[in-house]
C-alpha cells in the first residue's frame, strides 16, 4: 500500500496512505491513547487494532445525499461552528 513519508499534524504524528479503493486515509498517534480501552471481540490482536478514530473529513460536490444518510443512519445532526 503506498502511503506518504510520516510527519506532524497539530503537533500529533501521521501517517497518511490512500487504500485499495483509493480513498486518502491517515493514522494519526496520539499520546496516553495506550490507556483507553480497547474492543477485543473481533478477530484482530489487540496490538494491532486502531483504538480510536481521531476524526473525519469529507470533501464532496453534493453534500445533501450524503448529509441525509449520516442524518438517518446513525443519527448524526448538523451543526455549524
């Protein structure tokens, strides 16, 4: 998976990469997250697994297809900083 050289983000490490789909994806470290609990029930080792999700960015042309879904789905609402 090609992905690019590590470097900083808000003062956090990152590793960004783009997937087999070819969606930019990045990991980003974050300091004391070795504390949280973790899920142990699937099938990954815990070693391996992501803890947590730092956060998330979409880009989009249309955004109200996409907005209905997250509205629905899981029951995200809008909310303008």
């Amino acid at each position: 998976m090609k992905h690019a050289t590590p470097s900083r983000c808000f003062g956090q490490p990152v590793l960004a990469f783009t997937d087999p789909d070819g969606v930019h994806r990045a990991l980003v470290g974050i300091a004391g997250a070795e504390r949280e609990s973790i899920w142990s029930g699937g099938a990954i080792p815990k070693d391996e697994a992501i803890w947590g999700f730092h956060g998330v960015t979409l880009l989009l042309e249309a955004a109200a297809p996409t907005a209905a879904v997250l509205a629905g789905v899981p029951g995200f609402a809008e909310s303008r900083a």
